[in-house]
C-alpha cells in the first residue's frame, strides 16, 4: 500500500519549491491498511465505515499485524487499523477490545487527515453497533481504540532535494547568510566585511548564471504570473546585493588623502547614486517598466522641487564641489573676505563650522562660502609664518641689533628651526632702526604663544645689550630718552641686582636683602659650545644668565631631548643649591654666555638671619620643579602642593636653620 496524493497539473516551469506547496495543497485517498483478524459481522460494519471515511480509502491486502507495519514503514500505506480476533464474542461479553490504529509520523498532514477520520468512523460504527444490538438481551461492553505511532527507519528525503535544489531556495539561502554574516558579525570591520560581501556577491551571480536567470535582462513574456512574482524576488535580491558591494567599495577606498571625514561628502553622494542605480534598474528588469518614460514624466516634479529649495540644494551642490576642490579641511584655519577666522571643526551638506579664537562656533553656509574669498593659513603647510616689527633707537650699529635678534631666536622654545628664522632691517633714520622679524610656528593656534614668547625675549636681550626700544614711527606721544643720558629706575642698579629683581624665585626678599646677596655674586663667562653642567651633576650654586643663550638637553639611552632654551634673566642650579638635587639635564651655551653665580656661602647667612624665607624658596621651587616633570611627562603638574613640606625640610636641614 503506498500514500495516493492527488496530482495536479501545472505549467512544466514552475519553481520546485511553489511545486511542493502545490503537492501538497491537495491531499485524498490516503491508503489505510485494515487488518481483520475477527472476520465478523461486527468487524466488518467497522472496515465499512473506515472505508467511508472522506479522504480515505481502505484495503485488506495484510492479513497479520506485522505486514501492515511493513506497509506502513515502506510507506506504502499511510495508517493501518489492526482489528483483533474475537472482537465480537468481547464485545457481547463486556469486554473491552482493543482496536489499535498505526500511523507514519514522517506525513505530518497525513497523519492528521487519517487520524481524525478513522476516528469518526470507528465511532460512527460503535454507535452503530450498540443500535444493532438494542434489540438483544444483553448490552455491548465499551470499545476502546488505542494509538501508536510507528517508526519509520526509511524516511524518504526526495522532495527536500528537490526544494535545495531549486534557484529560488538557493537564491534566499545565499542572500540571508550574506546578510548575516557581512551586516552583523562583520559590523565594524569595513575592510573584512566588504571582502565577505564580494564572495557572497560572486556566489550569488554564478548561481544565477547556472540556472540561467539573468538578473539584468528583461524575463520572459511566457512564463506564468506566480512564476513572475519569483523571478522578480530573486533579481532584486542580486540587485540589492550588487549596490550593497558597490557601496562597500566606496566606503573603504574613497577617502580623499587619507582624511575620512573629508570625504563623507562625497562618499554619501556615490552611495545616494548606487541606490538611486539599483532602483531603476529593478524597476526596468524586474518590473519591466520604461524606466526614460518615468524620469521624463518626473521632470516636471523635480522643477518644482528645486524652485522650492534653491537655497537649500544651493548649499548642498556648494558642498559637494568644495569637497571636490578641497580647498580647506579639517583642522585648518580660514580667514574670510568679511574678516571671519576660525578652524574648521566639521563640514557638512548645508554648511561649515568654523570655531574661532574667543571658542565661538560660526556657522558658514556652504553656498556663501563657496563664492567668498578665503585665505586658508594651513596650506599648503600646517606651519603658519609670523611677522613682528620692532624699532631701537640708533644708539649701536644695526648688524649689531640684527645678531641680537638673532640671539632672541636660538633662545625661543616655541618657534620651528627650519626654516630659518630671519632677521632684516627694513629701515633706517636719524632717530631709530627698524628690523622685521620672521620665523614660522607649527601650527596657526600656535602663532599667539610664539609672538608673546618672542616679545618677552627681545626685551630681555635688548636690555642684557644695552639696546633701548624707539617710539613707533610717526607717533605724537614724547620720545624715549637714551638710558646712558637720562638713567632710567632699572638703571640704578648693578646688574646683579638687576638679575635678582628678574627671577621671580628671589621675590619674595626684600631691597636690603637683595642688595647683600647682589653683593656676593661672581660674574663667569663661557663660550660658545662649553658645557656649564652636566646632566646629573650637583651643582652647589645657583647660575643666572646674564646674556646669551644656553640650551638644556636631557639624554636617555641613545635618544636626547632638548628640555628647553634660557635666555637672559633665566636660571639654572637651584635644585643643587636649595635641596642638592642633580641637573635634569646637561646645560651648553648656544652663544658666548655671560652669568652671575650666587653660592651657598653667599645665601646662607640670608636663610639664617629670616628663616621664613626658606618656606617662601620651597614653594617657588615645588612650582618650578613641577612644571619640570610635566614636560618631562612625568605627571600632570598638581602635586606641587605636596612636595612643599619635605623641600622646607630639605632646605632647613642643608643650611642648618
């Protein structure tokens, strides 16, 4: 006995899988293998109302148990109903017979449209038994059917090929695991994920090819409109598939020189492009619509769109060509025709975000800025050039105010050695020179600091050669008199007394105090190149620079670094003098080096006769150290408050207060 299905006809193309849903749409006489062991009237009302049972239809052909679980295992038969023998005899007798009902749990639906019917008919011939035998002198015992359910070792796969093979079930099956893997486990890794989405984008194109679905023509007129329906799910599958590779291209390699956020503009326009691509072409190969006939048609619309935002796709095409043209990025800074300068922070579709140097954000739209006249300080170089004025009175040859320019540059810390800073004299009179300083910094935002730093050395240097700065050129304010002729209140000190009054860390003494430790100061001269420390070394007296140029190079390993440059008025030694600490690093003269020295013998009656002087040292010295370790990178700078307590100590303990 073997399972009848139904068979219907449909057209010769359709895809398997509609094929199994169709096969299995329509299901009757599903073959039931009776087994009537009892061969009684009884037995026999039973087969017949099996066998009346709607969508089932019954046969004898087993006449042991065994054969119709052969049968059913085969599939040959999709239940079987074994009646026992002397299914009558129990029956009058009161008994409780037994009438047991197999199926094959591999036919899911079979199994529920015979179950239900053989059990409506075993109870229709039930009831129709006990009406039979109303008219007898005893009463039927009660019928019990039992169920089992019979395995089956030989379960037929056949139709599940049949729906792996078919191009539909393949096409899903490739789509959705390129899905998964490329848009979830791959989210993040744009690299990898655009590899993965190739693969399966290869894959899916030659299983298409293979089954000879061309997703780029146009399908056949005479297929059926289901089939239609398929075909048409599968094309946009590969289309879908074909933007999303297209736009992983775009997404790892179209970065304009190595700046991402640069580019964004650009690469949202492609991928607007790829989509806008792949929806027309699943609307001409998929839909088989005449894709010209509907851009004509939306012309009109799109007339009307762009009168309404001007202004709006004004800023966004401006966009678009300046991150075309690229005339400024990221991190640059741009001065505007109306006087507007910033650093561009962000770039968008509509606009550019300039943060000024008050830290307000002004916001330029893109078509505006498009036809203004901007200077970008950026380019070609992140270095900015900086140009100063100073003018000195004509008191010494003017090569000589020049190489002390010169000087003023070697002592800057914040200014680039290359290119070279210049120096040129620009002009020329009875009362005053004027020279133009020029030197670059490494970035725009930097060029404040440097010209505050390069103000403070010209001062400093001016003042250690003797030079005196002359009134701006066609000023009505009073001339600035000659300090040789007229002395001004810095010239009426020695120049030890000057030094103590330019370093802040002798402050805190009062005139007569600094005066006597004026008095013990020794002046030293060193050339160009000499070393005045070592790295490491203790020095037992305090050096201040008189004029010149010292550099300060720390060396660890086979690396050096240049922790800094002093210039007149700077200090060097104080560690070794207050608390016998070692230099931080080795101390060379740039340029011939004049500096006064102040020993510990010449400090320590100072410390004895005002002990509380040593208190007001310590903390000076915990700042300056502080501000040390943090260029060295050694720490944030806010634990200088916690160094005071044992440099009061230290200092106490040396000179013995």
């Amino acid at each position: 006995m073997s399972l009848a299905v139904a068979a219907v006809e449909r057209p010769a193309k359709l895809p398997l899988a509609l094929r199994a849903m169709v096969r299995r749409a329509i299901v009757r006489d599903l073959l039931v293998e009776v087994v009537d062991r009892d061969r009684s009237a009884v037995s026999r009302s039973f087969v017949d109302a099996i066998c009346s049972a709607p969508g089932v239809k019954a046969t004898m052909r087993s006449c042991e148990l065994h054969e119709a679980e052969a049968a059913v295992r085969s599939s040959k038969a999709v239940a079987a109903v074994y009646i026992p023998e002397n299914l009558e005899r129990d029956i009058v007798r009161g008994r409780l017979p037994h009438v047991t009902f197999f199926f094959n749990k591999q036919f899911f639906t079979a199994r529920k449209m015979t179950s239900s019917p053989i059990r409506a008919a075993v109870s229709a011939a039930t009831a129709d038994l006990e009406a039979s035998l109303n008219g007898r002198a005893f009463a039927p015992g009660p019928l019990v059917v039992e169920q089992y359910v019979a395995p089956n070792p030989m379960v037929d796969y056949a139709h599940l090929s049949d729906v792996i093979a078919d191009p539909i079930v393949q096409t899903g099956m490739v789509a959705a695991i390129g899905a998964l893997v490329t848009r979830i486990l791959l989210r993040g890794r744009p690299t990898l994920r655009l590899v993965g989405q190739l693969a399966f984008f290869l894959a899916l194109t030659a299983l298409l090819l293979y089954h000879g679905i061309l997703p780029y023509a146009v399908g056949p007129a005479d297929i059926s409109t289901l089939e239609r329906v398929f075909l048409g799910i599968v094309k946009a599958i590969w289309w879908v598939n074909a933007a999303w590779s297209l736009i992983g291209v775009v997404r790892v390699f179209l970065i304009l020189e190595q700046k991402p956020r640069e580019g964004r503009l650009l690469q949202d326009l492609v991928v607007g492009i790829i989509y806008v691509a792949a929806v027309l072409s699943i609307i001409a190969y998929v839909f088989n619509a005449p894709v010209g006939t509907l851009i004509a048609t939306s012309g009109a619309v799109a007339i009307v769109l762009g009168l309404a935002l001007q202004n709006t796709l004004g800023d966004v095409f401006s966009g678009i060509a300046l991150n075309l043209a690229k005339p400024y990025g990221i991190g640059d800074w741009l001065v505007l025709s109306n006087g507007i300068e910033g650093m561009v922070v962000e770039t968008n579709w509509r606009a550019t975000h300039l943060l000024t140097g008050a830290n307000d954000l002004v916001v330029v739209p893109n078509s505006d800025l498009a036809k203004a006249r901007l200077t970008n300080l950026s380019s070609p170089e992140r270095s900015h050039g900086v140009t100063l004025t100073v003018r000195f009175r004509s008191s010494t040859a003017p090569s000589t105010m020049a190489e002390v320019m010169r000087a003023v540059f070697l002592s800057s810390n914040s200014i680039l050695a290359q290119p070279e800073p210049s120096v040129q004299i620009v002009s020329l009179d009875g009362g005053a020179v004027e020279l133009e300083l020029a030197f670059r910094v490494a970035d725009r935002a930097l060029a404040g600091k440097a010209k505050s730093e390069i103000f403070d050395l010209v001062f400093r240097h001016a003042k250690a050669a003797g030079l005196s700065l002359a009134a701006p050129l066609g000023s009505a304010g009073p001339q600035l008199q000659d300090p040789n002729e007229v002395a001004m209140p810095f010239g009426f000190h020695t120049t030890p007394r000057r030094l103590l009054d330019a370093i802040p860390l002798f402050a805190p003494l009062t005139e007569d105090e600094k005066e006597a430790l004026a008095s013990t100061m020794t002046r030293r001269t060193f050339r160009k190149g000499e070393i005045l420390a070592e790295q490491g070394e203790v020095l037992k007296s305090l050096m201040i620079v008189r004029s010149g140029v010292v550099t300060v190079n720390r060396r660890d390993g086979a690396s050096e670094m240049i922790l800094g440059r002093l210039a007149p008025g700077d200090c060097f030694g104080e560690g070794g003098l207050l608390t016998e600490a070692g230099e931080l690093g080795s101390v060379k003269a740039l340029t011939l080096v004049v500096v006064y020295e102040i020993t510990q013998e010449g400090l320590a009656p100072l410390l004895r006769d005002r002990p509380a002087i040593a208190d007001e040292l310590a903390l000076l010295l915990a700042k300056r150290n502080a501000s040390e370790q943090l260029r060295l990178g050694r720490g944030d700078g806010a634990n200088a408050a916690s160094t005071i307590p044992p440099l009061r100590a230290r200092i106490r303990q040396l000179f013995k207060l």
